[in-house]
C-alpha cells in the first residue's frame, strides 16, 4: 500500500495541463474542492464527474496510474462511509442486529464516499501535473498580497515544495526498509490490527532516522549555496499566463456557475410547484 501513494509524485509527460500556468491550476483544484463542498445532489456529482474527467483527459496521466492512489486512503474513505451509512437517522431500509441503514444514510455515505475519492483523484492530477518548483513558484505567485502584512510566503511555499518532494522519497525509502526487514524474518501481515500495529514500530525509528539525516543533508546544502530566503531572488522561468490560461479560468468560472446552478435548482422548482 505504501508504493500506492501518488500524492506528490510528478509524472512527465507533455500535455494541455502540464504547460498551463501552476497558479491556474492552483485556482482550478481550490475551485474544484469547494464545489465539492458545496455539492448536495447528483446533478451537482454528475457535473464534477465530467470536469474532473476533462482535467484527467488532458493531462494524458493514465486513469489507473491516479487510481492506484486511493488505495492509500481505502482505510479512511471504509470508516467515513460505515460512519455516515449506519448513524444517519431517517426512513429504515432494513435493520442488521443494531445498526440501521436508512435511505438518507445511503444517500450521505454514497455521497461522501464520492467526494473523497474526487478530492484525492483531483488533488493528484495537480501534483503529477506540476514539479515541486513550478508549485512553489506560482503559490509565492498566487499569495504575494499577503507580504504586504509580512506573511514569510516564500518561506512557506518552499516548506510546502519540500514536503511533496519528500513524499515519493520517503516512499521509496520505506519500501526499502520494509524489504530488509522482511528479508530478515519480520512479518507485517499476520495477526490482528494491534499486532499489526506493533510490528510497524521497528519500521518507524529507521524511517524517523533517515528522514532527518535526509533534512540535515537538505539544510547544509541551502546553506553551502548561501539561500538566504525569498528576498531579492529572481527565477530562471518566470510565470507568465497564456491564452490557454485565459480559456481555463473561464472554464473555472462557467463550472462553478453550472455546479451552483445545480444547487439552487430544485429548490426553486419546488417553491414554483408549491405556489402552483
């Protein structure tokens, strides 16, 4: 499961959405999770399925390739959708010992469980689309009013750039430390979830060792290279927005205008037929 993750992980390729301005993307997956939000009926899901499948479609990343990733998340999309499933009150469908499955229960837990695996499908199709310096630069970009009041931007664009950068690193070196163990007799399968558990702990004090080497090495070459910052710096590739940009941010505009329009709809339909 842990090679399933692909969070944070760039996939190179040449596309539509690869050569788009980071920002634009930036605004079009916070535009996307919010009309997650904001969703309350299929018409609303019916819209974001089709907007998320136009983003995989042009950014040519195979559709199993962003899939696999959820299974990284399969353990918490379970409990979400048992919680909302079994504890939401409302019309019985049928009873299994003293847990009850009602029709809104279905309708909430169907619900949830789409707009997880939409959040994650859609935050990944950002990062595989976008290195870690393109996604530093266009959120020091985005974010730039906010100095004016001395917030550190840059600094905390470049924390949040390191992070995704860490994350396939980190992958991989657990992946490896899992295989000499496992080379050595250790079992990470067997038993139940507190043995389980138990077994992982051999695992975490070489990963915690090993990240932090990693962080020092990370710091003392910032250092030799005298980084002192984002101030005063320039950019090799400064962001400069295209016409493709233009026709995205319009695409933005016109499916957040679709999604509140689902929204909004059937309440008005009803208030009509009601005066009717």
């Amino acid at each position: 499961m842990i090679r399933e993750i692909t969070i944070g992980q760039y996939y190179p390729i040449d596309s539509v959405l690869h050569r788009m301005d980071p920002r634009t993307k930036l605004f079009g997956t916070m535009v996307f999770i919010v009309s997650l939000f904001i969703a309350d009926n299929i018409w609303n899901y019916v819209i974001a399925t089709v907007f998320l499948a136009a983003a995989i479609r042009l950014s040519r990343v195979p559709l199993r390739y962003m899939v696999k990733g959820l299974k990284a998340v399969l353990f918490l999309l379970l409990i979400s959708v048992s919680f909302n499933l079994f504890l939401t009150e409302g019309e019985e469908i049928f009873r299994i010992w003293i847990l009850r499955v009602t029709k809104e229960g279905v309708r909430t837990a169907g619900f949830m469980a789409l707009r997880l695996i939409y959040l994650v499908v859609g935050s990944s199709v950002m990062t595989l689309t976008t290195t870690p310096n393109q996604l530093t630069d266009g959120l020091e970009k985005s974010l730039g009013f906010l100095k004016k009041i001395h917030v550190p931007i840059h600094e905390i664009s470049m924390m949040m750039s390191i992070a995704l950068r860490f994350i396939p690193i980190l992958v991989e070196e657990t992946d490896k430390i899992m295989k000499a163990q496992m080379a050595r007799g250790a079992d990470f399968e067997s038993g139940n979830l507190i043995q389980k558990a138990k077994s992982m702990v051999p695992l975490f004090v070489p990963l915690f060792i090993s990240a932090f080497r990693r962080a020092t090495d990370l710091a003392m070459a910032m250092e030799a290279r005298c980084y002192h910052g984002g101030e005063g710096r320039t950019r090799m590739k400064p962001l400069r927005y295209r016409r493709r940009d233009l026709a995205a941010y319009l695409t933005y505009a016109l499916y957040l205008g679709c999604m509140i329009a689902a929204r909004l709809l059937p309440a008005v339909l009803d208030q009509k037929i009601r005066w009717l």
